[in-house]
C-alpha cells in the first residue's frame, strides 16, 4: 500500500493506542497474577482483526483511475 508520508506514523500512534488501553483494561479488569489477561488479549485482537477484514471485504471498491 502506498501511503502519502507521514501516515503510517499515524497508524503506529493509534495502533500504540490501542495496544496500551486495551491490554491495560484487560489487566486490570482480570485477575492479574495469573495468564488470563494474554489469551483474553489475543482472543479479542484477533476478532478485532477479523471484524476489519470482513468490514473491508463488504467496502465498495473505487473504480480504476
């Protein structure tokens, strides 16, 4: 994908974002002295992800220039 320059510095702040509040909520939210907030973490990106793809996939695609 090209992307004008800049951009992808965008994509790593929001991306940081999201890895910090998510992990921290589920660390928080779990008990935090045993495994359970990685699984839960990975499990809930890898929806996150494939809600993404799927919204993508539905996307209208532009015509050729």
């Amino acid at each position: 994908m090209v992307l004008p320059d800049g951009l992808w510095d965008d994509f790593y702040c929001i991306e940081s974002l999201i890895v910090g509040i998510v992990g921290t909520t589920l660390v928080v939210l779990l008990p935090g002295d045993t495994a359970w907030p990685l699984p839960a973490y990975c499990a809930l990106m890898a929806v996150v992800v494939l809600g993404f793809v799927w919204r993508l996939e539905k996307a209208p695609r532009l015509p050729p220039a």
